[in-house]
C-alpha cells in the first residue's frame, strides 16, 4: 500500500519566494481552467479535456502570459489536470461544485513532478527551485507518488506517497465495535473511552485567547473604516499593520488547534489499532447532515468524525484487520446489548440506556458499541 510522508522543508529567503511563485502559478491555472469549463458549458459545448487546455496553456505561455514559464512546466500541467477532475467529480455527484481558489483562503500548494524528485542526504531537489534541506530523512531509491510542496501558514511542507509493505501481524479473535460521537470522541466495544479534545484546559484556553484576538480585530475594523464618496452606507475597511500582526496571530492559533486535533486523532486511531483485533466494526456516518443541526455542528466539525474514521480504515489495511460499516439505518443505540430487545423511542439526552425486558441499565455509547462489535455475524 502506499503511504503518505509529511516532512518539513528549510527553504532559504531566495528559494522561498520562488516556491510562493509557483503557489501563485497553480492558483492562476485552476482559475483559468474552471473559468473555461463553465463558460463553455454555459454556451452548450461539451466538457473540455485536459490535453486541449495544457495545448491552450502552452500556446498562452509564448503570447500574453510569459511570466509562466519562470516556474516548472508541471506546476501548469498539474493545475489544469486537478481542475479537470474535481470538475468531473461534481458531475458524477462525488464532490460539490469545484470553486475558484482565493489568495487569502486556499491552501497554498503546488505539484512536483515524481520523476524530476531527486533525493539525496536530509536534501530534495525541487524543480526551477534547486536543492532544499529536509527536516529529516525521506526513503531514497523508491518510486515516489504524487509529491506535493505546501505552505500550512508557517512552514513548509513536502509530502509525498511512498510504497510499503503490508505488516504480518498476529491478530487477535476479538471484533471491536466502535461508537463516535460529541460527548466523547469514541467508545469501544471492549470499555476503552476516548475523550474529547475540546473539552481540555489546553483546547479551551487557546479557544479563548481566539476568540479575544478576533473581537480585537473587529473592533479595529470599526475604527479605521472610511466612508466612500459617493456611495450611500458604503464603507471602505483600511487594513492597518496592527490589524495585519493580529490577524497573523488569530492565523497561528488555527494552525496550532488543527495540529492538536490531528495529533489526538492519529494517537487514538494507533491505540485502537494496536490492540490487533482481527475486525473492526463503525456505523456510516452521514457528516454532511449531522452538520445541518445548528447546535451540534461546531462541535462535530471540530471532532473530525471524517478524519478519524479515514484513518482508522487505512490504517486497519495496513495491519490486515477487516474494516466493516454498519448500516446507517442499524439501530445499534437503541437495541438491547443483553436481550436484544429495540426500543422504539430513545432521545439524545438519555445517556444511559434502561431495557425493560431484561432490565439491564448500561451506558448509551458503550451498549451502542457492542452492538456494533456484533453486526454481521452469525451468533
């Protein structure tokens, strides 16, 4: 299977600016590219190809826009070939409608081509850009997939796919049943708890401290906003160099939330790995209309139920352990973990579940989780 790997990059002032020149040159080409799709679409013509379009590039290159060909040929080819399938995908319904990349909001990345990556000693050699120190050693003489040069707000990033055999591990006969949900991020069948994140001393203090710098940026955009002439209630917002160091901050502090959240969420999916049972069981988890509860979806949002589930499953692959979905219509929290009996009724502010055939009384999570340790097998 092929695994992904995240190593930092130590780019000099020089090499910097021009690896930002061609962060820029791939925004400008997707840009360009779903320009064209929907225009051509919107006058009856039929979906573009992605080699009519890199042949339009090439040609734009020599003509009006020369100021391309300063960065890597690839940089261009990968942009158009990225905007041609996220625009596939939202016709076959697998992805919502591709938007057009903004400066201040997207992520900041751009394609390196597999076979130009050369490798040598804590070094890489990045196309038009030169050799750049690594942050630690990447594999040499292997196949290299899909490597990817980004930016996450304060350093540099290289991440690229690299072929790795599967582990022989021993496993055990146990088949655990997970249950994820907001109160605790996920139950297991077998009594493991793991809590929410969010609710810690570290995550709410940083929370806070967010939530004071963006008040502090709001009430510095009311004071130096302009009115425009000639414009009725129009006004112009002048972006000072204390709103610029604030709003840096208020940068910063999203980038080190994510970065607690994602370390949580891979040091729980590795203990729940390592405890070898031979399958896993989930519920499929409908993300996109649990986000509709306007109560909830902050807090769903900031869980990663996604995340959590996606590295669960490739990580069960790496160590041979079968991954199963229950149904999402599999009433794992209302049936009875004793006796088998379903309750048709049971509301979210029950947390204990009270059976009234066998009268057990155990908690919700953990009655839904081994529930789900059960479906699919014949007992």
């Amino acid at each position: 299977m092929i695994i992904a790997k995240k190593i930092r990059l130590k780019p000099t002032p020089e090499q910097e600016q021009k690896m930002w020149q061609a962060v820029g040159a791939a925004r400008f080409v997707y840009n360009w590219t779903l320009d064209r799709q929907i225009e051509n679409y919107k006058n009856g013509g039929k979906f573009i190809s992605d080699n009519e379009l890199r042949k339009e590039i090439t040609q734009l290159k020599k003509d009006e826009l020369s100021w391309l060909n300063q960065v890597s040929n690839n940089v261009a080819k990968q942009a158009v070939k990225d905007c041609c399938v996220a625009y596939k995908n939202f016709f076959t319904k697998k992805a919502k409608r591709p938007r057009f990349k903004s400066r201040k909001k997207s992520k900041p990345s751009f394609f390196n081509d597999n076979v130009k990556l050369k490798v040598k000693e804590n070094s890489v050699l990045i196309e038009k850009i030169g050799w750049i120190k690594t942050n630690e050693q990447i594999p040499m003489n292997i196949k290299y997939t899909n490597p990817r040069i980004s930016h996450d707000g304060k350093y540099w990033f290289l991440s690229v796919g690299v072929e790795q055999s599967l582990e022989d591990v021993q496993l055990t006969d146990v088949s655990l049943g997970i249950d994820v949900g907001v109160k605790d991020l996920a139950i297991c069948s077998d009594g493991q708890v793991f809590k929410n994140i969010n609710k810690t001393k570290v995550v709410r203090k940083l929370e806070k401290r967010l939530k004071r710098l963006q008040k502090r940026v709001s009430r510095k955009y009311e004071m130096n906003k302009k009115q425009i002439k000639g414009g009725e209630n129009r006004c112009q917002f002048v972006k000072t160099n204390n709103i610029i160091k604030l709003e840096r901050e208020i940068k910063l502090l999203h980038r080190r939330l994510k970065n607690i959240r994602s370390n949580y969420l891979h040091q729980t999916t590795n203990q729940i790995v390592k405890t070898k049972p031979s399958r896993i069981v989930m519920e499929t988890l409908n993300i996109r209309g649990m986000m509709k509860n306007r109560h909830l979806s902050k807090a769903i949002q900031q869980q990663g139920l996604h995340e959590f589930k996606r590295q669960i499953q490739y990580k069960s692959k790496k160590y041979g352990i079968e991954f199963v979905e229950a149904d999402m219509w599999y009433p794992s929290s209302k049936t009875c973990s004793c006796c088998g009996n379903i309750k048709v009724k049971l509301s979210l502010s029950k947390r204990a579940y009270h059976c009234e055939s066998c009268g057990i009384s155990i908690d919700r999570d953990l009655n839904a989780a081994i529930n789900l340790s059960r479906y699919g097998l014949v007992i």
